[in-house]
C-alpha cells in the first residue's frame, strides 16, 4: 500500500477534513486540491456543450439563451448528484448524439413539437431509473452481443460528424444524388474549414480544452468574415440580469401526454437504449482509468451512478434539454489525478457559473461549433478496431448499424438495423447460440415496429 503523505491528509480541524472524509480521498490516494484541479480540466474540456448543444436546439425551434442555461443548469445537477452521491469523478450533460436524435429525428423527422419530445425524454429518464432499481438493466447489458455496443458508439460518430459536415455547409442536398459537396468558396464553409484545422491542430497536440478554444477562435474568425454578428457591449458577454431567467421559454414546458397519445414507442427505446450503452461505456472507460474498477473489472456503486443519469434526464427533461449522460471528457480530469465525487462537486460548481454567461452563445454561429461535431465524431470512431470484420456474422450486423444511422438520420433505425441482421444473420447461419433472449426479443419488437408503420 503506498505511503500517503500530510499534504494528501490533512487534519481533521482543517477546511478539507469534510471533504476528505465525505469524499473518502485518503482511501482514494488523492487530496482536495488534485480533485479540484482535475475539476477544472474536465470542465474545460467538456464546455463546449454549453455553445454546441443550444445550436443543435436551435434547429428544433428552441431558443438558444434558454437552452444554453438549460445546458448548464441540467449538467451541473446531474454532475452534483454523480459526485455528491455515487462519489465519481465523472461529469454529466447532454449527450451529444442524443441532441441530435431529438432535433432532427424526433422534431423535424416525425413532426412532433420540441415539448413533445422533451415529454419522450423524461419518460425515458424515467423508464431507466426503473430499469436501475430492478434486474432489467442487468439483463439487457449482458444480453447485448459486443459488436453492437462497439457499433453504436461508431455510428453515433458518424451521425454526429454528418451533422457537422451539414452544419458547417461543407455537404448540401442535392435532388439527383441526394447530397453534395457545398460551396467551398462561401464566408460560411470558410469559416468551418478553418475551424477544423484550427481545433484538429489542437487535438493533435492534446491542448487542454482544445475544443472550446475552439471554438472561441472560429467565431472570432466568423465576425472578421461577417458571418456572425459583433458583440455590442457587455450585454453581449454576459447577463446584465438575473440568469436564471433565461431558462423560462423552455422550463416545464415538456408535454408528457403529448408524447404517450403520439405512440413514442421508438423513440423512447432510441433514447433510453442508447443512454443505457453510451452511459455504461464511459463509466467503465472512465473508472478504469483511474483505478476505481474491483478485482472482476466491475464498477462498484454502478447502481448509484447510473442513478444519477437517470435523475440528470428527467431534470433536465423539465428544464428544457434533451438526455443527459455521462462524459468521456472526465477523462481528462482523472487524468489530471481526479479519483472521488469532489472532482464532479467542482464541474458542478463551475457549469452553474457559467450561467451568467447565456448571452455569449448568441454570438457563436453553427459554422463555429460544426468542426467540434466532425472532430468528437472523429473520436467516437475509434471503437470500429475492436469490431472483428474477419467474420461475417459480426460485420454485416455492425455495418448495417453503424451505416444506417448517418444515412437513416436516425439512431433507432441504426439501433433497428443492427438487432434484426445480427439476430437474422446468426440463425440462419448456424450460429443461433449466439442470441439470446435479449436480440430475439428486441429483433421482434423491431419488425413488428416496420410491419405496423413505423418509421
């Protein structure tokens, strides 16, 4: 056992003695300034939600002030809740991928309004914390085969990286081959180019939240070309009033009876299922990296964590955004020496902070925010190396996953896609003890979805 020193332990008489018990550092190998530290890195990190997520709402008709402090107060409620109760250093806010899959998929592919959708969203919120409380979700984890897990992180990257492309003016329709490469020459694709390289550099190098520089340089970069507006005092920056209330056009505007008359079948499996897997990859990602795995390479408290995702959702349902999930930016902070519940404490603090700067995001074009939606699909593709392309059974159900997504615009029918070819593929090659209850079930309710109309 290694050697802790005064500097890690303080007495108990002193200001950390609290947070040293509560957040049990000592046992943990770390003190309160490392957990802060690593606070502040995964925040740094990870902020560019706040300016990305308001211009994928946009797109759903939701104003973005009110969605940037949304943003900001759903993360850092959900944060506080995964580091004060299931003590991990893991960040929470919503999900990319998942902000995607409510504005174009649910608002503008089935019609129905941003408060219809965002009653979907709290019942999946819901529906998961039912599913944390009893076996379901045990059930379903272990049911689902690997290459699908693998193949759903992938194709979510895609969907988002497409998204940013079509953002960013780089890919436009085109009514005989459906799209097309846009104007290279326009202010706008401009703007996104040099966003890409700019940010792409920062990666490359490992800055320390390269992405949100990002985008700060990209929108400069935008005013100069005029493609965004000049900030015309203060009131540009940050809020000359009370900030919180910039949340009321979407707080408590989520129509619950709006999404059960719909028939939300689809759409609250998409939500639910994907936050359940991208959910449970980060927390294992992440805890791994910083030691907090048993002996059996299971997470302890796993139940309290995903507890805290849960509650996230369903507050953030009524504050007016989308799912909220962990984070694989708190990587960064566990990095940083971040092992406890105090690393997530100081995300919290900060991304409630934050909220006095809602005004800012008005400022920030969708040109400024499309490269970080290309380069985090760039870092969600990884996975596709562990997908073993040498057997067929397990490549055709991860292709179709992962290739049905960007080109369905939707990450249910991806989700669809891959159950029915891996379940179909596996049986009617002799594989059938592949699948189990879990992929004959789910198989089923996915055609039985198509055969009534769904869409």
């Amino acid at each position: 056992m290694s050697t802790v020193t005064n500097k890690q332990k303080p007495p108990s008489d002193q200001p950390e003695g609290f947070l040293e018990k509560y957040f049990h550092l000592n046992e943990l190998g770390t003190n309160v300034r490392t957990e802060v530290l690593a606070g502040i890195t995964t925040f740094v990190t990870m902020a560019y939600i706040l300016f990305v997520n308001p211009n994928i709402l946009k797109d759903a008709g939701m104003p973005v002030s009110a969605t940037f402090a949304a943003t900001a107060i759903a993360a850092a409620v959900g944060t506080l809740i995964m580091g004060a109760y299931a003590n991990y250093p893991i960040a929470l806010a919503p999900g990319m991928g998942l902000n995607a899959f409510f504005t174009y998929a649910v608002v503008l592919g089935m019609g129905l309004s941003w408060q219809t959708a965002l009653g979907a969203v709290f019942i999946s919120g819901l529906v998961f914390f039912l599913m944390t409380v009893t076996k379901v979700r045990e059930w379903i984890i272990e049911g689902v085969p690997q290459v699908l897990r693998l193949s759903i992180g992938v194709g979510i990257g895609l969907f988002i990286a497409f998204i940013g492309l079509k953002n960013g003016g780089l890919i436009v329709s085109n009514p005989d081959t459906f799209v097309a490469l846009g104007d290279m020459k326009s202010p706008g694709v401009l703007v996104t180019i040099f966003g890409l390289i700019v940010t792409g550099w920062m990666m490359a190098k490992n800055v320390k939240g390269g992405l949100l520089i990002g985008i700060a340089v990209t929108t400069i970069f935008s005013m100069i070309l005029g493609v965004s507006p000049l900030p015309t005092g203060i009131s540009s920056f940050i809020a000359t009033s009370n900030p919180l209330s910039a949340i009321a056009p979407v707080a408590f505007q989520l129509d619950i009876m709006g999404a059960i008359k719909y028939g939300f079948i689809s759409i609250l499996f998409a939500f639910t299922f994907v936050d359940l897997f991208d959910n449970i990859g980060t927390l294992l990602g992440v805890s791994r990296k910083a030691g907090l795995l048993d002996e059996k390479g299971n997470l302890p408290r796993a139940g309290k964590a995903l507890m805290a995702d849960s509650i996230g959702t369903m507050f953030g349902a009524t504050m007016g955004t989308p799912t909220v999930t962990s984070y694989i930016e708190s990587a960064s902070g566990v990095a940083e020496g971040g092992k406890s519940g105090l690393t997530a404490v100081v995300v919290a603090v900060l991304f409630a902070i934050s909220l006095i700067f809602a005004p800012l995001v008005g400022l920030i074009p969708g040109q400024a925010t499309a490269p970080v939606l290309i380069l985090v699909g760039v870092l969600m593709m990884s996975e596709v190396v562990q997908i073993n392309f040498e057997d067929f059974t397990e490549a055709f159900p991860a292709f179709m996953t992962i290739v049905m997504m960007p080109l369905t615009f939707s990450i249910a029918q991806g989700l669809a896609f891959g159950f029915m070819s891996y379940t179909i593929i596996k049986l009617i090659t002799g594989k059938h003890k592949d699948n189990n209850a879990v992929t004959y079930t789910l198989t089923i309710l996915f055609i039985v979805h198509f055969i009534l109309g769904g869409g």
